[in-house]
C-alpha cells in the first residue's frame, strides 16, 4: 500500500533553515507528481510545493524564493529546503501524492518558526 513519512521538523529560530523529507513507498515513486502541504492552527490546508514526474516545479506565493522541492527517485524520497524561515511559517507540514486519483497523505511533521 502506499505510504509517505515525512521527518526533519523541528524548532528554529526566524531566518534559519530547514530540511523536510518524505520517503515514499508502495507504488512506482517516479512516475508520480509530489506535493508538499502545510496547515497552521486554525487554517485550512494549503499547497506549498509541487514537483511533477518530470522535474518541473512550482511554489506558492508566499515561499517563493524561499523554499526548494526537489525529488530523488533513487531513493523514493522527496524534499523540501526551507530557507529564511518566518514565524509565519508554523505549520504541520505533509507530503501528499495522488496515486491512480486517489490523494493519500503522510503523518506530517511540525516546523515551528520562533526566537
């Protein structure tokens, strides 16, 4: 079955860095566009970043310049670099991929963004 685990959340302080992975199993990892979501206390979810099968990349608004998605289809496993982090960015943040239409999520790891 498919499953996606995403790790590397943690605490740090506004202008530092993160890195958030997810590794993925359960169908053919390459062939398939990955998402990263996040969701703040009391928003709704909201799309980060997405990398399609073949590369190509695109980022909200608010990241942009910022954060980096990237894949690795080696290893089953997508990034997200997350550069000058804002306290605005305080979210559980999730690994998404819909597989034969179906969404499917990982358990997402919280980012904390605070002095």
């Amino acid at each position: 079955q498919v499953q996606l685990v995403e790790s590397g959340g943690g605490l740090v302080q506004p202008g530092g860095s993160l890195r958030l992975s997810c590794a993925a199993s359960g169908f053919t990892f390459s062939s398939y566009a990955m998402s990263w979501y996040r969701q703040a206390p009391g928003k709704v979810r909201e799309l980060v970043a997405r990398i399609s099968s073949g590369g190509s990349t695109n980022y909200a608004d608010s990241v942009k310049g910022r954060f980096t998605i990237s894949r690795d289809n080696a290893k089953n496993t997508v990034y997200l670099q997350m550069n000058s982090l804002k306290p605005e960015d305080t979210a559980v943040y999730y690994c998404n991929a819909v597989v034969y239409y179906i969404p499917y999520w990982g358990q997402g790891t919280q980012v904390t963004v605070s002095s």
